[in-house]
C-alpha cells in the first residue's frame, strides 16, 4: 500500500515537473526571471483549487467557457491570503493561459 501511494507522490511530481518546465516555455522573457520554481508551482496549486472551487469540474459540458481574469484574480486573492508575495494579475493571466494549454494538451 506505502508503494503505491509513494508511486503516485513521485508521478505527481513528475507531472508538475513537466507542467512547470512548459509554463516556463510559455511565459514571456521577463516573467520567466520574475517567478521562482516555488511561485509557479504554488500558481499551479492556486489555479487548480480555484477549478475544484468553482464547480468548472462538475459540469458535463465538452465547452467550458473559462474567465481567465476571474482565474487570475482568484490566485492574486489566494496569495494575499496565504501570505505569499503580491502578485499582478495581467502576470498571473500568462501563468493560467499556459496551465490551461497545458491541461488541454494533456487531458
């Protein structure tokens, strides 16, 4: 049982480590200096909550209209909360279109 739950943390990992090296792609040249590897994956985290949250996740429609701004503003309000560094929303929309991509290309 320890095995496959170890298994699943280590994929995870992978996961985002896959993730996180494609926003860094995405990302403009001066954001990809700004955001250490700890905010982009803390990002990540913050984008996928706000999914679960949100209900988007729930519904069976095969078009999920997604407000990148409403996304954006979600993880600029979770960081102020949690204590996290303030950050800009226009930034963090790249972070969530890059997420976004990902995800789909993935799914």
């Amino acid at each position: 049982m320890m095995a496959d739950i170890d298994d699943e943390f280590l994929r995870d990992q992978e996961e985002n480590r896959k993730e996180l090296l494609f926003i860094r792609q995405q990302l403009p040249s001066d954001l990809k200096e700004k955001y250490s590897d700890e905010q982009l994956l803390w990002m990540m985290d913050a984008i996928a909550d706000y999914f679960y949250d949100s209900g988007i996740l729930e519904t069976n429609s095969e078009e999920v209209e997604v407000d990148m701004e409403q996304v954006s503003d979600y993880v600029c309000r979770q960081a102020k909360e949690a204590g996290q560094p303030e950050l800009d929303a226009s930034e963090v929309q790249f972070v969530v279109e890059a997420d976004l991509e990902y995800q789909e290309e993935n799914a």
